[in-house]
C-alpha cells in the first residue's frame, strides 16, 4: 500500500509544493511556535491582503489526528480566523478532530463526516463493510452537512459499501463530498439522481471536461482545492487563467475554494492560501469572485446547518 501521504489528497500527484510555498508554511511554521497572539496580531497590510479582506468559505479542510497534536483545536481556529474564513467544511481521520475543531468554533466549523478512522483507510475503505456502522453510529450522535471527503474512482464507486454512503447520504439529506474522476461522480448520480456532490479537486480534471460535467449534473458543486491551474499569480497581482476563466462565468454557483489541509503542516498554509486565493479572485466581476469565495459554500451549506439549528 503506498505512503498515506502520497494517496491523500494529490490524488497520486506530485506535491506542487514549490520552495517559495514551503517557505511560506515553515514562516508560519515559525510564527506559530513563535506564540499565536504575535501572529494573529499581524496587521493584514502586512501579510499583503486587501483590506477590508473579502471572506472566504473554505470547503476543503481536515483535522486529523496528526494535525491536532501539533496544532491544538485553539491554535487551528486562531489560523481559520487570521485567514478571515466565514467558514468552513472540516472533515478528518478520525471524527475526534472534526468534533474537536467545531467545539472550540461552531460558529466557524461546517463538520463533515469522512468513513476513514485513521489515515490508512484511505484505500481499505471501498471493501470494509465495518465504515457502514462507523459511519451510522456517528451520524447518530452528530450532526453534520456532508459526508466525506472519501477517495474513490471508476467503478468501484459501485462497490456496496459506497452505494451504502449514497443512500446514508440521501436518508439524511446530506451532501458528498467525493474525490472521484468523473465516471465515479457519474456512477454516484446514477445511483442517486438527486445526490448533492461536492466534486473535490474539480476531479483534477481539466476545465473543458469539468464544464461538461456541470452542463450534465444540476446538483453537483467543485472546490478547487490543492490546485493551482486555475490561478495565474505574480507577487500581488492574480490572473485566472483563461479556460477557468470561462468555466467560472459559465457556472458562477458552483465553485468554492479549499486550502485541503491533508497533513499538519498544511495548516499554516490556510492563512496563505485565502490571501492567494483573494488574489486571483480578484481577477473576475466581483459578484461571480464574491460567490466563488464565500458565498456558495454558504447559500449551499450554512444556510441549512443555520436553518435545521433554528
Ligand atoms: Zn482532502
């Protein structure tokens, strides 16, 4: 079984992690052991965002239980809030750290249900019928808006244990969220056609082949976590590069961002990643880079967690 590290989110993809971007996160690194309140207090001029700092919805975010050990729930929500998050979906190998997270900050935290008990599962799960019983025993005593993210491609998204999720999905009205190439998003709507899939990584498919997609599913929705392709950007300047450009105005209401956060370090990235992210955003009409940075996540997800609150 390959490296965890190297199943997780890349997708078999080579770490893009630039020697600027590790820079960047040993900087936080740094910052952080160097105490949070010098880092939180940062004036945002300085770290090179606008201000006031658009908000954003981050809808790809884990906590597992690596991540808590070396960033505690109080240091992890001080970093979401530093990054000026409005909210986001946080899911993580085990639960604990998702649970952990949304008690420190329920106002911040979306939880999300992933079938992975640990990080090795990440291949295992497909065939291991004990994640149905995982997965209905903390469904029974949380509540959460989506279940995921989970790794699965091609046919096997036809496996009983993941028709199981589908259909848990729809007797609790939550949505998916599946990092899956496109025959498996497809395998998924056919078993549900009123599934609501949240397409992880836009499947780290190109934008012609995501536009497709869009085109075909009314309920699906793409983050564009850990991937960079779309977003041309030059110390503070973005560009969104043209096929994504075209992708974005076609379907407005149906991206988000996601720092993915699928190792501890990845966590000092969040504040960057949203700064980043404000970047290139700002290379579009306003309202579809309003919509794409927050305002999806939240007509899609808070307004129902809020609204099943009241
Ligand atoms: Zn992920």
């Amino acid at each position: 079984m390959a490296h965890p590290k190297q199943q997780d989110a890349t997708g078999g993809q080579a770490e893009p992690a630039c020697s600027a971007a590790r820079r960047r996160w040993l900087f936080g690194a740094a910052r952080l052991a160097g105490g949070m309140a010098a880092a939180v207090s940062l004036p945002a001029a300085a770290q090179g965002a606008p201000t006031p700092a658009m908000p954003i919805f981050d809808a790809h975010l884990h906590y597992s239980h690596d991540a808590w050990e070396r960033v505690p729930p109080k240091d992890a929500v001080a970093l979401m809030r530093q990054a000026g998050l409005r909210r986001a979906m946080v899911s993580s190998s085990s639960d604990e750290g998702t649970q952990k997270l949304h008690a420190e900050a329920p106002d911040l935290v979306l939880p999300v249900l992933r079938p992975y008990r640990t990080r090795g599962e990440i291949g295992s799960w497909l065939r291991d019928e004990s994640v149905i019983a995982h997965l209905e025993a903390r469904l029974a005593r949380h509540r959460y808006v989506a279940i995921g993210e989970y790794h699965v491609s091609g046919e096997d998204a036809d496996l009983p244990v993941v028709r199981r999720v589908v259909q848990l999905a729809r007797e609790r009205r939550l949505a998916l969220h599946s990092h899956s190439d496109a025959d498996a998003v497809e395998r998924q709507f056919r078993q549900d056609p009123s599934a609501r899939i949240l397409w992880a990584h836009s499947g780290f498919d190109a934008p012609a082949n995501v536009r497709a997609m869009l085109r075909r599913h009314r309920n699906l929705w793409c983050d564009l976590a850990f991937r960079s392709d779309h977003a041309l950007v030059d110390g503070q300047r973005g560009k969104v590069e043209p096929a994504w450009r075209e992708a974005f105005l076609e379907f407005p209401d149906r991206f988000m961002v996601g720092t993915d956060t699928f190792t501890p370090e990845r966590w000092f990235y969040v504040v960057e990643h949203a700064r980043w992210s404000r970047m290139w955003l700002a290379d579009l009409p306003p309202e579809v880079a309003e919509a794409i940075a927050w305002r999806n996540g939240e007509r899609l997800f808070s307004q129902a967690w809020g609204a099943a609150q009241r």
